[in-house]
C-alpha cells in the first residue's frame, strides 16, 4: 500500500496526535471529526486510519498517555503525613502547569468514552487519586488532619489543584513557586493542618 503523500511515519502520528490534543481541547470531541484533523495536518483523511482506527480510539490513547506520564513521574513522597501532603500538591501543580490541552482532555472529555475506555481511564485516575488519599488517611489516623471522608476532600483537592490550568500563564502576576506555596497554604489549611 503506497504511503500518502508527505506522511512519514514517525513524523505524521505525533502530529496526528498533537493536532487532535489541541483540537479536542479548543472546540471539544465532539465538534471535531477526523475531517478536520486531517485537515490541519495536511494529510488526506484515510492517512489518519494507517495510525488510529477511529476518533474514539485517538481520544482514549490521549487521555491513557496523560494519565500513565502522571503516574510514571508521581513521586513515591518521604516524611510524615504533611510532608507527603506537601511533596504532593506541588508535583501535581507543577506536573500539570504545562500541560492545560492534556488536563482539560483528560478531565472534561470523560463523557465521550465507550464504557470500556471509561473504565480503563477511570482506574488510571484511581490510582492516582488512591495515593493522596491514602496520605490524608494517614494524617487522620495520626490526627494531623480532621478529614471527615477522605475521598471527598481527595477530589476536592485534586479539583482545586487541577484548576490552577484554567488561569495560570508563565509570565503572569504570580510564579509558578509563588503559585505552589499559595496553594499549599489552602491546602493545608482544608485538612486542618494549621
């Protein structure tokens, strides 16, 4: 089968990939068809096919990709129950600071899986949550925290942290150190820690 012309394989599925990330980020899953990805890498739609089997596929392989990078480089925190608290809110803003098409994807576009991507994705972000709840846990079993479900305050806090994308630009009013430590005061403070 004759390769379409100007793709080249190492080349054209990164940026099949990285025009459907921003796409999918600037205007949705759904008012994106691969027509349109296509499009903005400048190959013909059938290309698309010699590197997905379709757009659900494509959206899956971005979330799981985002997912398995965060846990990959989650680090396994050290210290007391405070300390892995703090050693976590600042991996994951600081994880996530450059990375706002993959964290609004990875959140938002739930609702376009099959059920099968969903529950492959939702273990992955259980994983990821199951380790900060497992240091609030911690902190409430040794009453550094007043906890009162620790899942809750688990997805509340990611929630907080996650929305620092929404509004954080490098160059703004405050750094990305001022940032963390900010956050980290609300943090602590959300869990009784003083």
């Amino acid at each position: 089968m004759a390769r379409t012309t100007g793709s080249h394989a190492g080349i054209t599925g990164p940026r099949i990939r990285q025009a459907a990330l921003q796409l999918f980020a600037q205007r949705g899953y759904a008012a994106v068809s691969m027509r349109v990805i296509a499009a903005e890498v400048g190959v013909q739609v059938g290309a698309l096919y010699n590197y997905t089997p379709d757009k659900q596929t494509l959206l899956f392989d971005l979330m799981r990709d985002h997912l398995e990078a965060l846990l990959a480089a989650a680090p396994d925190p050290k210290g007391d129950a405070m300390a892995r608290l703090e050693q976590f809110v600042a991996f994951h803003i600081r994880f996530h600071a450059d990375r706002p098409d993959e964290v609004f994807i990875a959140y938002m576009e739930l609702r376009n899986l099959g059920p099968e991507n969903f529950a492959q994705i939702e273990a992955l972000r259980r994983r990821y949550e199951d380790r900060l709840e497992k240091i609030l846990r911690d902190g409430a079993s040794t009453g550094v925290f007043q906890v009162a479900d620790s899942k809750i305050v688990t997805l509340a806090i990611i929630a907080m942290l996650t929305g620092v994308n929404t509004w954080f630009r490098d160059g703004g009013r405050l750094s990305l150190d001022e940032v963390v430590a900010q956050y980290w005061d609300m943090v602590r403070k959300a869990v009784g820690g003083g």
